[in-house]
C-alpha cells in the first residue's frame, strides 16, 4: 500500500517540475537545470501544511529575484488529482501549500488498512545489523546503567527492525580472562574465611567485596563442606568459578527476560579464547607491525589506525595534545586484555556478515570509541561500519532526593531491584525518554504514580479510552461502519487535522530514529499522540452528533488506536484496553 505522506511530497515535486517547465517553454524562466530545494513543514502551520525554498534556491540559476521566480512558477501550478487544496507565495519567494480534506481521510484509511504494519518502513532494506547492548560483567549483579542500556539497546533495535533492517540482539559475556580470575580469587577468600576464619585470609582491596559473593560462597560450602579447603587453589578456584559463574549467567538471563528483552545469542568471551580467534588477532596485528613489548607485556599501537576516528585531539593536564593512547594486548602475566578479546569478538561479529555493528557502551568508555573503530581497520575490517551509542548516566530520585540505596536490600540499588520497585512498562519508557548522551533523572516516586503526570500512565490511559468509547458504542448498539470519503471530509476541526498530521508522521519519525540510532523520538512520538487525541477527545465529540461525522471520528479514533499500539509494542509496554 503506498505512503499517503511518501505520495503527497512525490505529487509536490512533479506539480513543481511540470510549472517549471511549462514556464521555461513560455519563455518565462530560462532553460536552466533546476537545483535541489527542500520541502519541509513550516514552523507555523497557519503558512500552510508543506512548503518549498525552489524559488529561492533557484535565483542564481535563473538570474531572478526569488520572489518573481515563485510567481512564474504558481502561474504554471495545477494542482487538479493531487492532495493540495490551495497554494500562495509568500514573503521574498516561500512556496507555501494547503493540504486538501482528501490527505486527511486518506491518511486515516491507511493508518486502518495497514494495521499492525502501520509506522514500519523499508528504509533499511534488509541490511543486517547487530546491536549489542548491556554485556555487563558476570562478577556481580547488573546495575543502573545496565537498566538504561538495556531500555535504549532494545528499543533501538526495535526502532531498526521497524525501519526496514534485519536486526540481531546479542549479549556479550566476559566469561574469560582478569575480571574471573578476580571472581575466583574472591570467592576463594570468602570460602576459606568461612572454613578458617576471617582474621585468617585476608581479601585484597581490589577483590571483589559484594555480598553476592559471600552468598555464593557459602552456598557453595553449604554443598561441599570444607572439601576444597586442603586441594590446590587452583582447583579450589576452578570449582568456584564453575559453580558460581553459571548461577550469575543465570541470574542475568532472568533479570534480562523480566525487563521484557531477549537475547538471539548470548555469546561467551571464552569461546574466542578457545577458538583461536584471540590469538590470531594478536598473530595479525603483529605481522602488521602493530605491536611492541613493553614491562613484559604486549602493547598495541593504537594512534596508527585510530587517529582519524578521533573528533578532536585529547589535551593532557599540561594543555598539550595527546594522540590516542596505546593499549595493552596481553598482560605480563600472560593474560590477554579486555581490549584484545574486544577486537576478537568485533572482527568476528563482522566475520558473521552483519553490514553494521553497533554498541551501547557508558560514556566512561568514549576513550575506547576511536580505538576500536581503528582497530577494525587494522583487522581487515571497516571501522566506519561499528557505531557507538554513549550513554550517560542515571540518577534515581524520590520526593526530589537523591537515592542511592535500596529500601529492601539496604545497599546500592541494582537493576533487579528496579524493576521490583517500579513497573516494568516505566521503566522501559522512563529510560527511552531522554537521548543516550544526556544524563537523566528517573523518578521512582512518578513511575508508580497512577496518574496524567506518569508519562507512559499518560499513554496507556489514552490507549485504554479509545476501547473505552468504542465499548460504550457496542453496549448503546451502534453499528459501525467503514467511514466514506465523504464522511472523512467533515473531519475539518483544528484538533482533528493536528492529530492526523502527527499520525502521518509515525514512519518517518521511525526512520529518523534509526537514522540517528536514537530511539527516544519514538516515546516523544508516543506523548504528542496521546495529548493530541486527549485534546481532540475534549473538543470534539463522538456520540451525540450526526452518523456521517460519529464514524469519521470513530474512524479517527481506531487510527490512533492502532498508532498508539504499534509505538508501545516497539517498545514492549504493554496497551491496556482497560484501566
């Protein structure tokens, strides 16, 4: 089914080339290529629906005043079989033009005819792309900037898949290398404090000092008593961390299915490790003159590759500038580095023939953009194709005060305990409310608020009126019928053709966010739609008026519906039809 918005700019253009032509053949403008010109909404809606800079961009080609330009070019217009209404040139050479009742009901056909499928797109034409998101250590308990990433990672690949992409989720696990060594060593500490006493075994300040790992630990006595307390730490360890890490894997899965997100691979660190893919990095990059030794580790020249990533030269304390700095591949203990098996698993994510990469990092990690992306240069790769969504961070606030602990647990809040404070539905549409790159405030108070001041109570409630007036319909018998385009076109009031316009732009708003991977357009989106029907809801009544105009406007009503509930299913909130 084509694009009534799509069709209208298409009709717009060929309305102006043909007035153009017919004023060149009249000797009116001379033959001359017509340069590119925009159409675009005005700023104030009473200078019309769409407007054209032609005539202005044009003066130097046609050697005239934009203004004279634009009134040759409206004597030539014809707007007969088209969506417009009427058009005026206005000021120093602005084109505007007026849509004609027949976009308007046109639009709310299309909105109904195409259902579930309404405000999808084929922008991405099928090209593949990943979006990792979260990938948060397997040590400890996901925290607060994993429930934004999480939020802004889904969406975003729902935004994607709407726009025409073939899209794939993917968690990435550290199961491999310094942080489980860490993980095994606290857990050993914690063991042996138990079976030995806590003024016995030290655990080392740069140990891992949660609870979670105590719980473990005394789990895992609880099953094995004091049986590792005299084998190797080696052994100990290793049966630690087989017992333990599984459980935290787990445990993310759930947290992760609660927050309504499903993986398609959750992919393991060591898989690169016992694979050969780490080391045949490591092998590339040294062939390529990459790396060198130092301290006894292996380092890689990160500025050879990386520097044309970087969008402005790092300046040191002393005010100078700083290339991109080098980073270790493999420590001087032989372990290989965060950083190389990060290389590994991109070049392998690009191995597996995705067009596009992208990830979900926190904006601590900005340093490490431009090395990545030169890194995948170095690796036969193309670094232009990994994008990097940054996100800031989270403050959680209740009654305007900072919190920072958990009512239930006493200690810092973590993403499981979000989401058993607050709905999931908020939080999902709290952290999709602002741009990744901007810090935020979540209001644990306002997300339980059953209230118009609760946004996405807000959105919901306006879901769940629409079902409301299409019951109350049923249950007085009134027979509804597909509304005609005569009866469309009694829909002239000014709330109704503002909320029609914004129904029309759900598929572009769709494609700006993929564009930008920047899914908060669509709840922005999803609060214009409710407060305009609200509004329309308000001002213009559905029962009580004449059949023509009630199933028009009910007819309104079930497109807004539809609106609504596609954005809020992109988004996995739910859409109440009852509240």
């Amino acid at each position: 089914m084509p694009n009534i918005v799509k069709t209208t700019e298409e009709q717009l253009r060929q309305m102006l080339a043909a007035a153009v032509k017919a004023a060149v053949e009249a000797g009116e403008l001379p033959n001359e290529p017509l340069p590119d010109y925009i159409i675009e909404i005005p700023a104030d809606r009473k200078n019309g629906d769409l407007a054209a800079n032609i005539a202005m961009v044009s003066a130097r080609a046609f050697r005239a005043a934009p203004r004279k330009i634009a009134d040759t070019i409206a004597a030539h217009l014809n707007t007969e079989d088209t969506y417009f209404a009427s058009f005026e040139v206005a000021g120093p050479g602005f084109m505007n033009f007026t849509l004609s009742p027949a976009y308007y009901g046109d639009v709310v056909s299309e909105v109904i005819a195409k259902g579930d499928d309404f405000g999808r797109a084929d922008y991405g034409e099928g090209q593949k792309v990943m979006v990792e998101y979260v990938s948060a250590n397997p040590t400890g308990p996901m925290h607060m900037g994993n429930a934004r990433g999480g939020a802004l990672g889904d969406c975003l690949a729902s935004v994607l898949d709407a726009a025409g992409y073939e899209v794939w989720r993917e968690f990435y696990i550290n199961d491999a290398g310094n942080q489980i060594e860490k993980f095994g060593l606290s857990l050993d500490v914690r063991y042996m404090q138990l079976h030995l006493g806590e003024d016995q075994v030290e655990l080392p300040e740069d140990a891992y000092h949660g609870d979670d790992i105590k719980v473990h630990a005394e789990a895992f006595s609880a099953i094995h008593g004091d049986k590792y307390v005299n084998v190797s730490v080696e052994e100990r360890r290793r049966a630690l961390i087989e017992y333990a890490l599984p459980l935290n894997i787990e445990k993310m899965k759930a947290d992760m299915a609660k927050y309504r997100i499903v993986y398609d691979r959750w992919f393991t660190e060591s898989t690169l490790h016992n694979n050969g893919e780490l080391k045949e990095i490591i092998d590339i990059l040294t062939e390529k003159g990459l790396t060198y030794e130092k301290d006894g580790a292996l380092w890689y020249k990160a500025g050879e590759y990386g520097e044309k990533y970087q969008p402005k030269k790092h300046l040191n304390r002393d005010g100078e500038e700083e290339g991109i700095k080098d980073e270790v591949l493999v420590r001087a203990n032989g372990n290989p580095t965060y950083f190389a098996a990060d290389i590994a698993y991109h070049r392998n994510k690009f191995l597996r023939g995705y067009d596009t990469l992208i990830d979900v990092w926190g904006a601590d990690h900005h340093g490490h953009v431009a090395r990545m992306k030169g890194a995948m240069d170095a690796v036969g790769m193309d670094g232009n194709k990994l994008n990097v969504v940054l996100m800031q961070l989270v403050r959680l606030v209740r009654d305007g005060e900072i919190v920072r602990m958990s009512k239930r647990s006493g200690k810092a809040i973590q993403l499981s305990d979000l989401l058993d404070e607050v709905p999931v539905d908020a939080a999902r549409f709290f952290f999709n409310q602002r741009e990744a790159n901007t810090q935020m405030e979540f209001d644990l108070g306002l997300a339980i608020e059953q209230s118009s001041s609760n946004p996405v109570y807000y959105v919901q409630y306006a879901h769940a009126r629409i079902h409301s007036i299409f019951r109350k319909m049923q249950e007085n018998g009134v027979v509804i019928t597909a509304a005609t385009a005569k009866q469309f076109a009694l829909l002239t009031a000014t709330e109704e053709r503002e909320l029609i316009r914004h129904l029309s732009a759900l598929e572009k708003t769709v494609v700006d966010c993929a564009k930008a991977y920047d899914p908060s357009g669509i709840t922005r989106y999803a609060l214009e739609l409710a407060t305009l029907f609200h509004k329309f809801y308000n001002a213009c009544h559905v029962s009580g008026v004449e059949t023509d105009l009630m199933m028009a406007r009910l007819a309104l009503c079930d497109a807004v519906r539809i609106a609504l509930h596609n954005v809020l299913a992109m988004m996995k909130i739910d859409a109440p039809e009852v509240m």
